[in-house]
C-alpha cells in the first residue's frame, strides 16, 4: 500500500503521542461549532443537534442560536450525550452586559466564553487594538469571578501589519492578560493571514485552549477537513502539547452542511 502525505501526517501524529489509542481519546471527543448548521438550527433545532450528535459529535459551540429556551436546550444536550463547553458572544454584548452571558454559559454547562468578530469601525489603529486589549482584560476578569473564561477568535484581519511589523494578534498576546483571556485559534483565518499555525500554538503555550479546526481549497474558499491544503497534522500535534482543551470542526459555508461535517468528522477520526 502506498502512503499518501495526509496518511504519513496522521502516522506522524500517532508517533508524537506514542499510541495511536492516546490520539483517538483526544479526538474521540471532536465538536462542531453549530455556525456550520446555523439554518439547520432554524429550521429545526432539535432535530439538527440530533443530527450532529447522530455523526459522533461529542461537543458543540454555540454562536447565538440557542433554541427557544436554554434549560431545554440544556437537557437537550444531556439527552444527547452533547456537552457544549463554549459559546460564541458578540463583543457588544460583552461590554454592555457580561453576566447576562455568563449566566447563560452556566446555564449551558458552558466553560468558555469567546468573543468572535471586532467591527471594522473598532479596529482601525494601533489604539483602538491598545483599547480592545484593555476591554479584553477588563471583561475577562469579571467572567474569572464569574467563574467562566474568556477568550478571542481570530479572523484573518489581526494578522495584517499595523506599523513597523507590529500585527494586533502581536498586540492581543502581549496586552492582555493570561489569567484573565484565553485564545480560540482558527485554522483557516490564521492560515489566511499568512500565519502557520502550530509555530504560534507552540510559541504561547499557556494562552491558546480552543481550535476551529477549517480546511482551505486551492482557491482559497471552505472546504471539508481533509479535502484542502492545510495539513493539520503539526496543529493538532502543537494542540495537544499546547494544552488546548476542545477542538471544533467549523465550515463557514457549504452547500450540504451535514454531508460537509460527516466527511470532516470521518477525516479526523482516520487520524486517530
């Protein structure tokens, strides 16, 4: 039998833990961020966490499609055998009223909140990213008390150059405070911005706890996992050794959702 690369990367992996048993636990447990399924979810919600949960989804993260009550929800997901150990909150919302938030994470069985998305208006300089540092650290330290964590998801526009080589994922790293935010890398966007990712996991080990685990096409759009170019053997390796607690397969668009995140979920589990 001949090797392909993508086989040779996922022996790799298993030679980096030892076991290829050590591997399939961590991966056992690969979630879904329900931003890939968002229409699903409104069409029918409960009938898509079924689904989700049918394809051997162990953990989902929610992106402000709740369903019509958070407690049902939440026994929904017991029911299911799906824990949601994160969910996406506009940054709006975390200025304006954190703890409605972090009520709703405690409700969830949530441990992580993670702010998704900055508006262009609120980042076009150096100071704006200073201030959004500053805001960062302040919310964090009231979800610490709160007894949740925060942490950022990037896109490709932190990866940009601000001045002298200065990017504000620089800025994001060294501004706020460790104790109080947490990172959530996205594959795809930091790939995007020309930023190898397991080089970045490696280099800050303590920050980076969640991984959107998203292919790229030759062109440059979504694809499943496993039918792009980014080898994600080297990221899941710096993953697991970095300390990050949850994975999450995402696929910003697809004309198939559920085919798109059985044929990641497949991938993933060939890995293992």
């Amino acid at each position: 039998m001949v090797l392909t690369r993508r086989d040779l990367s996922a022996v790799a992996i298993c030679a980096a833990f030892g076991t290829t048993a050590a591997l399939s636990g961590e991966l056992r447990k690969i979630g879904l961020q329900l931003y890939t399924v968002r229409d699903l979810l409104k069409s029918d919600f409960e009938a898509t966490l079924r689904d989700v949960a049918r394809l051997g989804y162990r953990e989902v993260e929610f992106a402000g499609i709740f369903g019509g009550d958070i407690r049902r929800t939440r026994d929904l997901l017991r029911r299911l055998d799906l824990a949601a150990p994160s969910m996406h909150v506009d940054y709006g919302s975390l200025q304006s009223n954190p703890e409605r938030s972090f009520e709703t994470a405690h409700m969830l069985e949530a441990r992580f909140v993670v702010c998704p998305w900055l508006d262009p208006s609120e980042r076009q300089t150096t100071d704006d990213w200073k201030r959004i540092c500053e805001n960062l650290n302040a919310i964090g330290e009231r979800a610490v008390r709160a007894g949740v964590t925060l942490a950022y998801h990037n896109h490709d526009f932190e990866f940009v150059d601000l001045a002298n080589g200065i990017m504000p994922y620089d800025l994001l790293l060294s501004r706020t405070d460790e104790r109080f935010v947490k990172f959530e890398l996205d594959v795809y966007w930091a790939t995007k911005g020309k930023v190898d990712s397991a080089p970045l996991v490696r280099a800050h080990p303590s920050r980076f706890r969640l991984v959107h685990l998203k292919d790229m096409a030759k062109d440059g759009s979504f694809t499943e996992i496993g039918n792009g170019t980014i080898d994600f053997a080297d990221v899941i390796d710096a993953s697991l050794r970095s300390g990050v607690q949850h994975f999450f397969v995402e696929q910003d668009v697809s004309p198939d959702p559920l085919r798109s995140i059985k044929t990641s979920i497949a991938y993933l589990r060939r890995l293992g």
